[in-house]
C-alpha cells in the first residue's frame, strides 16, 4: 500500500480547534462570548490590535468548486444594505469593547468582494473607522475576481490603506473552467496584476487549486508557468475540498469519477510545487508559497506565522472579529460564528442583538492542543518539553506518531516532532493525531475533504 492510499483519509484543514464540528454548543452563549471577548480585547487591543474579517457574500455567477458561502445574485442593490448591516455589527462591537479598537488587519472574503462598487467598499471602510483606528504596521488585503476587478477597485482600495490583493485563478484550462464554471482568461489576471504592481499595491497574490475535474498534469504545469511569468509574490496552492454533501447543488456540477485521485492527484501537487521551488518559491505551511523576499517567507523563518480562518498571515492577533453572513470570530478563548442566511443575520442585527448563533468556549485541553496543531501547520515541529505545553494523552498519541516515524513522515526527538519534507504533504493527518476530539468521537459520517 503506497502511503497516499494509506494516508488519504477524510481530515480537517485546521484553520481552528477545536475544528466546528466539535464545538460545544450547548455550553455556549452570546453572553458568554462577549465575556471571553472582553477578556482578550485589552491585551490584545494594547499590545498588538485586532484583525475585522468581512464577508461579502455576493457573486453574480455560481463556480461550482466553492465551499465558501455565497448568495449568487446580479442584483447590485442588495449591496447598500448589506454594507449598512455590517457596520451596524461593527457598532455593536464597538458599544461593547471597553476601548477604541486598533485595527492591525483588515481581510475582505468572500463571495467576491469585488461585486460591491467602490463607492460601496468606500463606505464599508470609512465607515469601519468612525469608532476605531489604525494600528501600528498595520495591513489590509482583499480577495478579486479578475473578471471584475476593475482598476477603480484597487485604486480605491489603495487609497484606503489596502497593500494586499489576492486573485482567484484555479486552473487556465478550458476544460476545467468550463466544469468548474469558472471562466477567466490569463489576459484578465495579467491585467489586474499589473494594475496592483502599477498602482504600487506591495503584495499581489494569486490562488490555484490541484484536484479539479478533469484536471490533467499539463493543465498544472500550462498553469503554474503562466503563474510564473507574472510572478505573484504570494501563491495558494490548494487542494480541491470536495464535500458536496455539505454544499449541495454548488458541487454537483460534475461527477465524482471526473476527479483526479489518489496517486494522480499527489502528482499533479508534488510536480506543481517542483516548478515552484524552481522559480524562486518558498514552501510555507500548507499548500502556500511565497518569494523569498516577501514578508510571509520572513514570518516561515523567524517562526512568527500564524493561522486562522483567513489562512496563514504573517502577523498574529490574539482577537480576530469576523463581521457579516457566516463570519467567525476568535478571542483566543472562544469562537462565535454569525448566523449562516442574510435573512437570519438581518433579524438579528435589526433587534440590535450581535449576529452570533453558535460558538465554542475553549477548555485549557483545548488551547494547549490548539498550540500543538498551530505549531505543526506553520513550523512544521512541536514539542511537549515544556511542562505548558505537555498533556496526559500524549502518551496514548505516540503509537501512531510512532508509525508515522516509521513511515518516514516525522522524527521524534527530545519529546520533539519535526515534519520531515517527505511528510509535509501529510501535515494534516500528523494534526489529526493531536485532535483529542476527533479521536474520542469519531463521526459516523463524512465531515471533511481527503486529506490528500
């Protein structure tokens, strides 16, 4: 059995833990929340400031690789609503917080949030600004869909205090963009590439994905070298998360026998990510790349990277503020997300109440795990040396660290785990032995994406 058939299991991505499924809800309140807010605010808001993620949730066309949570309209005048509602949120938050905010990060996901006009994304921002202010080194980055990324979009946003802009890609084939329904040209990414560059934007990123439909290795590797020639500072890498049963008809548009699997999929990422290294690419984390220049490489090596529900970030925040539709937020102690259906998410701001529908209250089990799976997603090592960092159960993990040792995946010394670069691929199963929850309550249906 070749290790990607003994290895490719369904698996988290890790951007938290516990991972959602796992929350405890029944033991969470909004109350609550805004206790365990409070709590990380002051700290984090003196010493570091806070990170706002905000959801756009519009696109005007349906691509049917998405697990994000969108609403597909060509209604543009749902957008002045929208961004009303989100700074109603963020007014709330701010009524609460017993300082003004000092925003470090700013993230627009989505949807696509180039779908909002400039004049819309203006108010969103000044607006985020009436009761709060900028830290210190502060950063804002923003997703594209080059189809609509017009060059009043970035000027605007630049103009705003945004250095970051990532754009989607996903594959330059027309085969596959045509199954995934997705339709881009490499004349349109060029542009708005070199529009960001022009308009002096510091960091251009663009995101790819291995494990489409009908995805061959010449589509990744025609892909990854018109990437190439336009050198994006930072680089996604993604596997395709295919969970239809999670989101319906979004993933329905192609048969699962039309997917790259096992083997042929580890291909198409291990000989992507060769030409990648070739042309001046570092690995970071998981499935990202970035110059050797560029400040998330800096992050990688001074082991300072972070990772939360936007991804990796060079720069950590103890309180991250998630606002809009499906929003989740992060105190370091809880996690509160917002309620899934604008419908539901406009009720509740208009009984002037926050957005919250579930959430989870993290336990010192858990934020000692949490650490564990944090260091091995962006250092690719951790230790239980440390009596902070050392728990009962990990005696009952070694068994299966140990044959991940022996499957030349890991090295464990001096009550150390260090990935090795044959394991790298396999990040995700090594945290899997780490979630305590995941192991004492395994699901009895598919929850997750393959690992592989």
């Amino acid at each position: 059995m070749s290790l990607i058939q003994k290895y490719n299991v369904p698996g988290p991505r890790y951007t938290s833990y516990p991972t959602v499924p796992y929350w405890e809800e029944d033991f969470f309140s909004v109350d609550q929340w805004k206790k365990a807010l409070k709590e990380s605010f002051i700290h984090s808001n003196t010493t570091e400031g806070i990170s706002l993620y905000i959801h756009l949730p519009f696109c005007e066309s349906l691509c049917t690789f998405c697990g994000c949570n969108k609403r597909i309209t060509k209604r543009h005048e749902v957008e002045h609503p929208y961004i009303k509602a989100v700074l109603k949120e963020w007014e709330l938050y701010c009524e609460l917080l017993p300082q003004r905010p000092q925003i470090k990060e700013i993230h627009l996901g989505g949807g696509t949030p180039t779908f909002f006009s400039p004049e819309n994304l203006t108010l969103l921002i000044e607006g985020l600004f009436i009761n709060a202010d900028k830290a210190e080194n502060y950063e804002f980055s923003f997703e594209g869909h080059p189809n609509n990324t017009t060059y009043t979009h970035l000027q605007t946003l630049y103009d705003l205090g945004f250095r970051r802009v990532s754009f989607g890609v996903q594959d330059y084939a027309e085969k596959v963009q045509n199954a995934i329904h997705r339709k881009q040209s490499f004349h349109n990414v060029a542009k708005v590439t070199f529009w960001a560059r022009e308009i002096g934007y510091t960091s251009v990123g663009h995101d790819l994905i291995f494990g489409l439909p009908f995805q061959t290795l010449d589509n990744v590797l025609d892909t990854i070298s018109k990437t190439n020639s336009l050198q994006p500072d930072r680089l996604a890498f993604y596997s395709y998360a295919h969970v239809p049963w999670i989101k319906g008809n979004g993933q329905r548009g192609f048969n699962d026998e039309d997917l790259p699997k096992d083997d042929l999929k580890r291909e198409l990422y291990e000989k992507g990510k060769l030409e990648l290294l070739n042309r001046n690419y570092v690995e970071i984390g998981m499935d990202h790349f970035a110059l050797k220049n560029d400040s998330m490489t800096t992050a990688f090596q001074n082991g300072t990277l972070h990772r939360n529900f936007m991804g990796y970030t060079a720069s950590k925040t103890e309180v991250m503020i998630g606002l809009g539709v499906s929003s989740i937020s992060d105190s370091w102690n809880a996690f509160a997300q917002n309620e899934k259906t604008i419908e539901a998410y406009y009720e509740k701001l208009d009984k002037d109440e926050l957005p919250v529908f579930r959430g989870h209250l993290l336990n010192q089990e858990d934020l000692i795990i949490r650490k564990h799976i944090l260091n091995l997603m962006c250092q690719f090592q951790t230790s239980w040396e440390n009596k902070k960092a050392y728990f009962p159960e990990i005696e009952q993990i070694l068994p299966q660290l140990n044959e991940m040792e022996n499957d030349g995946l890991l090295e464990i010394k001096n009550q150390t785990i260090i990935v090795t670069e044959k394991g790298k691929p396999f990040v995700r199963n090594i945290c899997m032995a780490f979630d305590l929850r995941l192991n004492r309550k395994a699901p009895q249906t598919q929850l997750f994406s393959m690992t592989i």
